[in-house]
C-alpha cells in the first residue's frame, strides 16, 4: 500500500498534570520545530496536554473545562501540517458499580472514575481552527492518508479495514526491559500490516512512576527509522523514504542509570527542594551518591558521615557534612543499652536518621534513603533509621542491578567503587523475585518439588517477607523502575500456610 505522508514528526515533552499553560507552549513549540524541517504530520503523547497521571483531577468539572479550552488554543496555534495526541474527555457515569473508584484501582491506566462522573484518555486530531475527536483503536482519514490510532500498547485492529499509518500514543510508566521487547513488538506490528508504525511516549516522573519518552518510527520492513531520546524532551521528524535506519538502543543499565537519574531529579524539583542529602557510610553511598551528581550537579549534594570519611565526598566533588559522634554515646548511655548488643545498633542509626533530617532540613534538601530491594523485602533495615527519608531511589533493584550500575559508573570513577564483588547468594533475589513479583507459591520454588531452590532458602525468604510486611508500609516513596511496580507493599501473608 503506497505511503502518502512522508514525512512525520514526533514531539516528546515532560507534561505535568493540569498545567495547561505549560503543556501548551512545549506541545506548539515542538510542533513548530517539526514544521520547520517538513513535517506533513505531527504526533505528541497522550497526555502531552493535561499531564502526566491527573489521577481525580481529571474528573472535576473545571479539569474538563481546562481541558477544552487548551485544545481551542492549541488548534489557532497550528499550521498546515495536522496534529494527533490524547486528552481527557469527561462523561457523567451512570454504573453505580463504579462509585467511588479511582483510576490506580483500575485494570486501563487511561480511564479514572469518582461518583458521578468519568474521565477517559481518547485521541484527537487538532487542525487549523479544528478539533476533532477521535474513536480510540479506529481509522481516520487524514489528508487522504487513513491512519489507525490507538491509545496505549495493546494493539486491537479494526476488522475490514485497511490503512496506511499506525500511531500509539503510550500513557504507561517505563519499568526495565520495556523498551526493548516494545520495540521487537511494534516491529513485528509494521511488518505484518506493512505500515509504518508510530509509537509517542511522554518524559518525566509523577510520584513513584517515570515515563521515558524514547518515542520512535518503525518502517512498514520493520526498521527504526527515528528515535528520540530516552528521558529527555525532543521533538524530530522522520523521512520515511529517504531516512536511514537509527543506531540500536541503549544497554539496559545505561537505560536504569538514566531513569534513576532522571527520578531523581523531577523528585526533588517537584517537590520543591534544592538538592540532596544522602549517608556516606551506607554500602550503596558511591552508587547513589554518583547518580545524585549526575543528575543534580555537586552543588546541590550533601553527603553525611558520622565516622569522618569523606573520601567519597572529594571525589565526587560534593559538599560533606562530618557529625560528631559523641553526642551519640551520650544519649545512648542515657538509654541503658549495653553497648554493642543489637538494641545499641539499631539506637545509633535511629539517631544518624534525626541527625541527618535535621541537616537536611537545615540546608533545604530531600534526605534520601540508600535501602535496596533485598534490604526492604527482607527487613534488612532499621525502622526511623536507615529508612529514614523521603525518597529511596535505589529501593526496587535488586544486588544484580546494583552490580551492574555500579560496573557501568566505575568505568567514569573508578575512585568511587574499588574493586566490584560479585553479588552474593543470588538465589535470595531470585526466590524473592519469585513469591513478591510473580506471586509464585514457595512449594513450587522447592527442590524436592521440581523447583529450582534449597526448602531452607525458601521458607527462610517466605518467614522474612512476611515479619518485614508492616514495615515495608512505612518506607520512603521508592523510584519504580522495575516491574510490576506495586510489589513492594505487596502483603504476602497469604503465604503464611504454603
């Protein structure tokens, strides 16, 4: 089937939710970039306009009403070539099954419910002085060009009918993996339809989510033809006939690295802070002191020590804070703990943690906590102390991601990281990736059943997952980089009788 748009230009923006001026002027300005090098079409993401997970917000009245006024502005700041991305649209829901339902309880992340009334992500097409809506997973015509659009990544072809362009406007969070199993999808997607494939995916973080952009044009031979880059904003425009085929993705740890970087940084800048504060002498110091550098700048970290190495501190160039430990003792004798026993332990993180925050409250910066996965399922923490903190970016990777972020960061500052251990007893991970990710019962992970661990090894995970579970709820917000992204306050009390 002959192509009849050429050229096609993709603007990649970092959205934030219901703030319309904003949006607007970063959606025109990527547009007008696009026009400038011959776009005939132009695709932004489905939340390009109101932002990234409204969540109830999108279903008030004055949302809906925002909403339409900025796809009017929108449409009187357009040129010739026409625009697609997805907007909210509202209705008033009848079903009283869905009372009092909001959106994260819903299996579709593109559909938000309050009493009353609904909210729903569909597409649009916005012309000069024109705003159409669109059928989500339909085909339009569009200059004579009949183009399938489709909100999300489930891919539910029409029956019947033929088209010449297929555009995803995605509106999920990244997670590790997703982009090169995406990418095999949709390829294999423009290849059997013969189409070229348009996928349109927004930047920045919301909460614990971040979305990684990476937007890309797959020829109908199934040839990446344009991507834009990973966790930054963008806006190009692909020629489909005389374009050469792109470089090949990013390794998968240069792809973690950037979306903790960028985490981190939309974290503290929408939450107001100036920087970072993090603790020296935690094991993952280097690591999550390295990629708060990369990402905010030296200026803006503090790292706090209380057993005076600053080492870690100079080569990275940041400010370090040494605390007198002799306050420390003093109000534990005051405790009658007996020095070295576990309580002490425990007593003299609580106190590093208030210590810490007060430093950090002082300076105007977010304290970061340096827990891992395994640390946090297993209860490898103490409570108030070493998970002390408003956000733990490291908190969803396991040893083996730790390793290879750090192998790939010593290659820069091979000071920081010395010589790199192999993870050890792997199979914790594995097993806890079994029973927390995957919701697999322990009987099955057992040896002597077929499976693949040590009874031991597993009922002792299977006992630590499930003493740890309340105070899992009381961590900091975790950096979902991994999948699924909700297991780690997930309860596994119902493995109690495996």
């Amino acid at each position: 089937m002959q192509q009849k748009l050429r050229k096609i230009g993709i603007v990649q923006n970092a959205p934030l939710a219901g703030d319309f001026p904003a949006n607007l002027r970063a959606i025109v300005q990527g547009y007008r970039d696009c026009i400038d090098h011959g776009a005939e079409l132009v695709v932004a993401p489905a939340e390009a306009l109101c932002g990234l997970d409204p969540k109830d917000l999108a279903t008030r009245a004055s949302f809906d009403a925002q909403t339409r006024h900025a796809l009017t502005m929108l449409s009187y700041e357009l040129g010739s070539a026409p625009l697609i991305l997805g907007a909210y649209f509202q209705f008033l829901e009848s079903d009283d099954l869905w009372d009092g339902m909001l959106g994260e309880d819903d299996d579709d992340p593109q559909e938000l419910r309050k009493p009353g009334r609904r909210a729903t992500l569909v597409p649009y097409l916005v012309e000069k002085d024109t705003v159409t809506e669109l059928e989500d997973g339909a085909v339009t015509d569009i200059d004579g060009c009949r183009v399938y659009v489709r909100i999300g990544e489930e891919d539910i072809l029409p029956e019947g009918e033929d088209f010449d362009l297929m555009v995803h406007l995605a509106c999920r969070p990244w997670h590790a993996t997703a982009a090169e199993d995406l990418q095999d999808s949709l390829r294999w997607e423009a290849s059997t339809n013969g189409t070229p494939v348009v996928y349109c995916a927004p930047v920045g973080t919301t909460g614990e989510d971040i979305y990684a952009g990476g937007s890309f044009i797959i020829s109908p031979e199934g040839k990446t033809m344009l991507r834009l880059p990973f966790f930054e904003t963008a806006a190009k425009v692909a020629d489909l006939e005389k374009g050469r085929p792109c470089a090949a993705l990013p390794k998968a740890e240069e792809l973690l690295r950037q979306a903790l970087q960028r985490g981190i940084a939309d974290t503290v800048k929408n939450t107001g802070y100036t920087g970072v504060c993090l603790p020296l002498d935690h094991p993952n110091a280097p690591l999550l002191a390295a990629l708060c550098t990369a990402a905010l700048g030296a200026a803006h970290v503090c790292g706090i020590t209380f057993t005076g190495n600053t080492a870690l501190g100079k080569a990275l160039r940041i400010t370090c804070r040494s605390v007198d430990a002799a306050a420390l003792a003093t109000a534990a004798e005051q405790t009658k703990v007996a020095p070295g026993d576990r309580l002490a332990g425990m007593l003299t993180r609580r106190l590093h943690a208030a210590l810490a925050a007060t430093v950090a409250d002082d300076m105007g910066y977010m304290l970061l906590s340096p827990l891992a996965r395994r640390e946090i399922m297993m209860g490898d923490f103490t409570l108030y102390g070493d998970s002390c903190g408003a956000l733990a970016p490291l908190g969803n990777l396991y040893e083996m991601d730790l390793h290879l972020l750090c192998s790939l960061l010593r290659e820069e500052n091979p000071e920081l990281f010395g010589v790199l251990e192999e993870p050890r007893n792997p199979e914790i991970d594995r097993i806890i990736h079994e029973i927390a990710d995957r919701n697999t019962a322990p009987s099955e992970l057992a040896n002597d059943r077929g499976g693949l661990f040590r009874e031991d090894d597993v009922r002792q995970v299977q006992r630590r997952l499930i003493t740890s579970a309340l105070n899992r709820t009381q961590i900091p917000m975790v950096l979902h980089v991994d999948s699924p992204a909700e297991q780690l306050r997930f309860p596994v009390f119902n493995r109690m009788n495996d």
